[in-house]
C-alpha cells in the first residue's frame, strides 16, 4: 500500500484512505450517501456507466469513451446553465450495451435541459435515437470527409448511397416489428 501507517489508521466508517480507493464507484455511492458533496459527485459517475471503476484507478488505465465519460460526469456535477455544447466522439466504445443505455439516458436529459448534443458515433443503437443526423464518408481516406446525407435516422434510412442509411433501415425495422 502506498500510504504510512500512521496515515492508514485514519478510518471513517471503518475504511481507510486506501480502502476508500480500492472501492468501485457503485460501492462508493452506498457509502458516500450521508455526505451530499461527494454523493453527488460519484453518483454523476455511476450515472454515465462507469460504476465498476474504482476511485484510485489510474487514469492512464481507461479507456478513451471511460475517459469521455469521466469528463461528463466532471461536467454533470456543475450546475447546469442549459447552454452548453458537448462534444464526444465514440462514446460508446467498448461498453456493454446496459451502460450504452444508461448514457444514452444521460445525453437525453442533457437536450432535455436544453443543451446541445454531438456525438460522433459508429453505434446504431446510439445513431438511431438522434434528433438529427450527419452522415460523412461515403467511404474512408480520399473517399470519405464528405457529407453523404443530413436529416433524421427516417429519413436517412431511406437514402441508397448512405451506408449509415443502409444499416439504420435494418435497425429501424427491428424496432417496428
């Protein structure tokens, strides 16, 4: 363990420095819930899917969306002016989809609150629930970077020369039947 023993004896709640950082954020929400200030903060973490880091893990050691995500739930602890901009590309990497859900819900009430939204995304289940949706490529390096289509996942759905469009009709479909 990296602290003294001096330092180690400190306990709240019968856990150490060291204890406390070796807890997972979900653990770390029951324990925190007396104490508002750092409820909050943790619960923003939980909120956005990242409930199985621990509080001392190394930030070196997530992954770029865990990293995304850390910085929106920094974001989500402010208070909310509802003229913010967020930016996040590919969000969802390497979640599992229970967490593409819960952040999914994050963004929503985010708009919701009259914040605006953008995420580059490869996720269908993430392109699908867009209020509106630029579509780039048609393919990568020289032939890609150039707008194949612009509007709501119904209508680029319909366009034959998206490959996002091609992919959305049989997510869309999914979803009627």
């Amino acid at each position: 363990k990296r602290y003294n023993r001096e330092t180690l004896e400190v306990k709240y709640k019968g856990q150490s420095i060291s204890d406390v950082l070796d807890m997972t954020v979900n653990m770390a929400v029951e324990f925190f819930a007396g104490i508002p200030s750092i409820y909050h903060k943790i619960k923003t973490l939980h909120d956005v899917g990242l409930g199985y880091i621990r509080l001392g893990q190394p930030s070196t050691t997530l992954s770029g969306g865990e990293a995304q995500r850390v910085k929106l739930a920094t974001e989500l602890a402010r208070r909310d002016t509802g003229k913010t901009l967020y930016i996040l590309d590919e969000p969802t990497t390497g979640l599992h989809f229970e967490d593409v859900r819960v952040l999914l819900e994050v963004l929503n009430k985010l708009v919701d609150k009259g914040n605006t939204v953008i995420v580059i995304e490869h996720n269908m289940d993430v392109i699908k629930m867009a209020d509106y949706i630029i579509d780039l490529g048609k393919e990568g390096g020289r032939e890609g970077g150039y707008i194949v289509f612009s509007g709501t996942p119904e209508e680029i759905s319909e366009c034959h020369e998206s490959y996002t469009g091609l992919f959305l009709r049989h997510e869309l479909e999914g979803i009627r039947i």
